[in-house]
C-alpha cells in the first residue's frame, strides 16, 4: 500500500511548533499525467543499463510503498523537524 499522508513536525526553543499535514495522494493527480514520459525515461535508462523494464518497474514500486512508517529526524541549532510517512 503506498503512503497517504506525511506529517511535518517543526519545532524550535523560541516558537512553539507547527504541525503540518501533507495528502501525499494528491501527488498522483500530476504523476499520471507524466507517467508516459516518466515510463519512457525509466525505459531508456532500462535498455541504457541493460536492466529488464519490469524488474526496474517493481523495485521503484516497492521502494514507494515501503516509505510507509518512515520517520525522519533533524536537529541543529535548537531546530527539530521531524517528517513522518503514514
């Protein structure tokens, strides 16, 4: 299952924070629309690299749909962010 939203923690020692939703299944609107020319550049990279196209195919896939449960933390100078996929 590919991720649905990721959640945007910042925080730092002067501000309280902000919390901030992103629908990550908002993205798919504008990806099927590219999706010809993203295929046909996964292609050519595929017959460049002489990889199989359905195999190239299969790792990007679950590469996308292994980002769920992610959680991704950056701390400098009193700043905290922290980006979790759901």
């Amino acid at each position: 299952m590919t991720p649905n939203f990721a959640v945007i923690h910042i925080h730092n020692a002067h501000w309280r924070g902000l919390n901030l939703w992103v629908p990550l299944f908002l993205l798919w609107i504008p990806l099927l629309l590219l999706s010809p020319l993203i295929l046909l550049v996964v292609l050519a990279g595929c017959i460049a690299g002489r990889l199989g196209f359905f195999h190239a195919v299969k790792v990007f896939w679950d590469i996308l749909c292994g980002l769920k449960g992610t959680d991704v933390r950056v701390t400098a100078d009193g700043n905290n962010i922290l980006v979790r996929i759901l």
